[in-house]
C-alpha cells in the first residue's frame, strides 16, 4: 500500500511537471510575448517594454525562465537592476514555494489575488455539491428500490433533462424568473438578488447571505442532481442484483436493513472516484456560474485574467487546478482501498 | 459509466448459462435498428435532431439577414413578423439561431470527427500493441484526463486569439474544434483500447494472423468492426458534449466571434440586456437544449440497441 502510494506519487509529480512545461510553453509562445496584455493592452514605448522585460527577466532564454519561475532566483546571480549593470541574487522564491509573480493588472502577489477568492468558490461549490448530494442520493435509491414505479421514471426524466441543460443558460433562465418577473409582495423588490455574495452597504445578515445563495447554488446544483441521482440509481441496481443481497433477503432481514446496510454502502463506495473524476467540471461549473452571478471566486478570477491576459494568474490558477485534480485522484484511489477491502493494489 | 460493463458481467453468466443464445451478441444491423426504433425516447430525439438539423439548412430561406443590422426594428418581442423576437441591432433572432445552428452543429460534428481520428487510433494502438507503448499511450491519456478541460480551452483560444495564420485567424469554426478536440478524445481512447484488449485475443484473430493477416489488417478489417457498437454510441454522446463546450466557450466570449453567430455567442450577446428582453436568451438556449437533449436520448437508445443485455434487464427477462 506505502509502496503503491508512493509510485502514484511519483508519477503525479511527474505528470505536474509535464503539465506545467506545457502550460510555461503555451504563455511565452503568445505572438507578442506574455506582457501583451500588461497595463490593459495599452500601447508601450518600446525602451519602456525592453526595461520591464528586464525586470520580469523576461529577455532570458526559455529554459531559464521556467527554472526561475519554477525554483525562483535567489539562489542565482543575476542583473539587480533594468539600467545599471549591478548584479546580485534575485528576490523571486518560484512557484514551488508558493511564489507565483505578481499580477499584471492590479500589481498584488498572485497568490494573494488567489487567496482572497479561494474560500468564495469552496463556499459555493461546497453549498452545491452538499445541496445536490442531500437531494440527489435519496432520489437515486428510491429510484433503484422502485424500478419502474412513477417515482423512477420521474426521476429518469429529470435527469434526462437535467443534463442537457447548460448551467450558463439556466443561470439566465433563473435571474429572469426570479429577478425580473418575480417581485417580494411586501417590499415590492426583486425576490431575489441576481449576483454578489452579499448586499453591499448593508449590515450582514444571515437571510441576506442565503438570498445570495439560492440562485448560484440551484443553477450549478441541477446538473450534479441529475449526475448524481442517475448515477446512484444505476449503481444500487447493480449492488441489488448481487448474490449477497438475496443472501441477506434470504435471512429474514428487513427491507431497510437490506438497502442501507447492506445495498447502500456498497452503491456508495464508485461515488468516491466519481467525485476525485468530476473535480474538473466543478472548475468549469465554477467558471460559468460565478461570471454569470458576480461571484468574486476563483472562476471569475480565471474568466478576468484570461480577457486581461494577465498570464501570471491564469497561470497560477492553471497549476493550481490541475493540482488539485491530481491530487484528489491520488486520494480517491487510496480512499476506495479502504472502502472497498477486495480491492489491493500491487 | 463504470457500472455499465458491472451490470452486464453480472448477468452475462446466467444469461448465457440460462438461454444459451450466444448469437444474440452478433446481431445484424436491421436487429439494431428495429430495436433503437423501440426505444421512444431515441425515436423522438432523431425526429426532433432531424428537424432542427432540417430547420438550420433552410435558414437561408429567411427573408431576413443573420448579420445586417436594422436599428429601427431593434429588440422587438416575438410577433408574428419576427417569430423569436430582435436583437439589439435589429436582427431577427430566429434567423441568426438558425445560422448560428449550422456553427453549432457543424463545430459538434467537427470535433466528433477529430476525437474519432485520435481516440481511435490512441486506443487501437495502445490495445492491439500492448507493453510499453499501450503504457506510455494510457499514462497521456489519464494525464490528458486531469486536465481542467474549461480552463485549458480558455488559455488556448485566448492565446489563438493573437494568432495570425491561414486557416486558423480569429477563432474560427476549425480553430475552435480542433481545440476542442484535443482535449476530449481520451473517453475514445480508453473505449477502443478496451474493446481491443478482450477482441484481440479472440479464436478468430489468431486465425487470421495465422492465415497471414498484417496487422493493420487484422486491426481494420477484423477488430475495428466489431468494435464498432460502443464507437456509435460514444460518438453521439461526444457530439452532445462538444456542442455544449462550443456554446460555454462562445458564452464566455472565447469561442465563435461576432457577427458569425453561434449558440453560445447568441447567449453571450443576451447577457448585456436579457433581463428587460428574456427572449434574447431564452430561445438560444432552447437550442442548445433540445440539440443536447435529443443527442443524449439517441445515445441512450442505440446503447440499448447494440446490448442485447441490458435490454433483456430493462424488459425484465433475467
């Protein structure tokens, strides 16, 4: 198991690795170079653009580029300074220790650009995944219990649909409804906010905050309900199909017993890689649902840098991300071996 | 996914054992047909597919240009003169779906062809060479797979949106499928090298190679079409998946660039002023919709059609 640990490991980092060679390579191969789109694309005199691709060590071959970004310069000799001649060690610690560059557009440290809107995307995506998870597991096992009832083949249906909705266009569909068309009775305003976290200038409230939350969190949920419910139901079917489970029947236990004792947790256990396999498509649900609701997340972020062309944080959420998703497979597979104890890796 | 293959070899035992009608597996097309023509939801997908498939090729019978502005009739509601309404420069919306529908589709059959072309071959190679080679292949594709495929789309076509060069200027149709397409073939790729691993070591593979069959023989001629059930229905639902991406792409303003219409553009254009005007984005989505929609349910039929299986479960016989 350590041993089976350690080879994915390995094999993570390398794959990182080859990952962020690709992604290094694909921002300085930008006609222009990377710092097109520095200071809002506006035109630069050429001495100016010469000193600050000085600075940002961007006149360095390639290679060295990408060992500076990656292990930083502080370690190595290089020109102090644009004009002069001075030489001495750089002050960039590279991406390895958390060192990301600075953003063109607003000059802060990515990493503290990143940091401010991390916890809005795990607040939200958390709120989704759960409010999907609450509603999408029940459905799922009285569908599998149920085959063919009413009841399954409503849900079918949902999901059926569910899935060929884009999220960016019931986003639209749902600030219409419930922004436009439908009005608070007492007040007379919108029933419901059609973006931001909280109403600005106003002292927090927790309704006020859970107003905010309804929309985004129902437009990304439907997806992961129809996802999750079809999926579950399909999984409890074939868990019901097995010998064992006519063995139990078979022994006088309870229907309940059966299903959730049982039924249920084995049904669950695909659940766990499915999640670790869906984390980049709740990058992607991020992406849309925080553009289209004004949410300041890690979404939005990506979605201004890129129209910005600020590289050095579309970078920095790229890796991050990809990371990310590396990462939560690694444990995904760790996890299923506890969960699942016929399962050993050699 | 996974517990498709689960379910069927669950049950493969005893339908075999219990029936011992094994030439169930090698049904001839008109089987195939006859049994999708079943399956009501596929039915009604094809015949809506076939329609907006039909309505997108007559857009150019509409007296109205997708692109000419025409300020005077600018963000009309839906009448009778302009059945889905204007846009803000006055164009009628139904005319400007359906052109937009033909870059649509044409971007979802463009990637299903590029996917086809790698995946296939990845997951051929890989499953019919085996060792180092099928190990290199799978290690590209699980990395491939832990790509955040939206946000590498973004990077890409915001850099090839700087790019100058024949074929490719300013995200176009091509550009924008081939980037899709590099990027979603590997459900392919482990599809076919899947069907490859238990195919190649078939009887009658080895009688061919024994009889002298070249590989790429052997591969095309004697494995690739008996591969050829879980290859359809993957493609539809690939078609599916890249009209999606297209049109999120286009939402977000990376993809198809104005005036060309496309789905997701029409969406994207809505969004400055869709909450005075909700026709702007309830009718391109629409389409984006019954386009997925009916996809999915064509996918799901022909699932069933080419497994004997899971049909026999579904009607209750094992």
């Amino acid at each position: 198991m350590v041993q089976f640990i350690l080879r994915r490991l390995i094999q993570a980092a390398f794959i990182m690795f080859l990952l962020s060679v690709l992604f290094f390579a694909l921002v300085n191969l930008v006609p222009g170079g990377p710092l097109a789109g520095y200071g809002g694309g506006r035109h630069m005199p050429p001495e100016q653009a010469a000193i600050l691709r000085r600075q940002l060590g961007l006149d360095n071959p390639l290679p060295l580029q990408y060992v500076v970004w990656m292990f930083g310069n502080d370690w190595m000799n290089v020109k102090t300074n644009a004009t002069t001649s001075g030489t001495g060690n750089g002050i960039r610690l590279g991406i390895l220790r958390g060192d990301f560059g600075f953003s063109y557009h607003t000059r802060q440290p990515v990493l503290t650009v990143i940091g401010e809107r991390i916890p809005n995307t795990l607040y939200l995506m958390g709120v989704t995944l759960l409010v999907a998870l609450v509603i999408a597991i029940p459905a799922g096992i009285l569908s599998a219990v149920r085959q063919y009832s009413f009841f399954d083949i409503s849900v079918t249906t949902f999901s059926f649909a569910g899935q060929a909705i884009p999220d960016f266009w019931l986003g639209l569909i749902l600030i219409i409804v419930f922004y436009a068309w439908l009005k608070n009775p007492i007040t007379g305003d919108s029933l419901l906010p059609a973006g931001g976290i909280l109403t600005i200038g106003v002292p927090f409230s927790v309704l006020d905050a859970l107003q905010h939350l309804i929309l985004p969190v129902a437009t990304g949920a439907l997806g992961w309900i129809a996802w999750y419910s079809r999926f579950l139901r399909s999984s409890m079917l074939d868990v019901i199909h097995q010998d064992y489970l006519r063995t139990a029947r078979a022994k006088g236990l309870s229907q309940q017993a059966v299903i959730f004792k049982h039924a249920l947790r084995n049904a669950l256990i695909p659940l766990v890689t499915l999640f670790a396999l869906d984390l980049p498509y709740i990058f992607s649900g991020a992406v849309f649902i925080e553009t289209i609701f004004a949410w300041p997340g890690m979404g939005r972020l990506y979605y201004q840098a890129a129209q910005q062309r600020d590289y050095p944080v579309l970078l920095a959420v790229l890796i991050i991300g990809a990371s990310m998703i590396i990462l939560s497979n690694l444990l995904a597979d760790v996890f299923y071996a506890f969960l699942d104890p016929r399962i050993r890796y050699s | 996914m996974t517990t498709g293959t689960n379910h069927s070899d669950s049950i493969k035992g005893k339908f075999f054992g219990g029936k011992g009608t094994l030439q169930e597996e090698s049904l001839p097309s008109t089987k195939v047909l006859r049994r999708f023509l079943k399956h009501p939801g596929a039915l009604v997908g094809s015949i809506v597919l076939g329609g907006l498939i039909l309505a997108v090729l007559l857009g150019s019978l509409s007296p109205y240009s997708p692109v000419n502005s025409n300020i005077v009739e600018r963000l009309q509601p839906p009448s009778l003169r302009h059945l889905m309404g204007t846009d803000a420069l006055g164009r009628d919306l139904l005319t400007r779906i359906l052109f937009g529908g033909r870059i649509s589709l044409t971007v979802g059959l463009l990637v299903v062809a590029i996917t086809l072309a790698i995946g296939v071959t990845v997951g051929a190679v890989s499953g019919y060479a085996g060792g180092w080679i099928d190990n290199v292949l799978m290690r590209i594709t699980d990395a491939s797979l832990t790509l955040p495929s939206l946000l590498v789309l973004i990077l890409l076509s915001t850099i090839l949106r700087e790019v100058e060069m024949p074929f490719f200027e300013k995200n176009n149709v091509l550009t924008i499928s081939i980037v899709i397409g590099l990027l979603s073939w590997m459900t392919f790729a482990r599809l076919v090298r899947a069907a490859f691993l238990t195919l190649r070591e078939m009887d009658y593979v080895t009688a061919a190679r024994s009889l002298g069959a070249s590989h790429s023989r052997v591969v095309l001629v004697h494995i690739l079409p008996n591969a050829i059930g879980p290859i359809i229905v993957e493609s539809t639902l690939q078609l599916g998946y890249a009209i999606i991406e297209e049109s999120g792409l286009s939402f977000l303003g990376f993809g198809i660039q104005q005036p060309i219409p496309s789905w997701g553009n029409l969406l994207s254009n809505a969004q400055e002023n869709f909450v005075h005007y909700p026709w702007l984005a309830i009718f391109p989505g629409l389409m984006i919709f019954l386009a997925i929609i009916s996809v999915n349910y064509i996918g799901d039929g022909l699932r069933d059609a080419f497994d004997p299986y899971k049909v026999l479960v579904k009607i209750g016989e094992v």
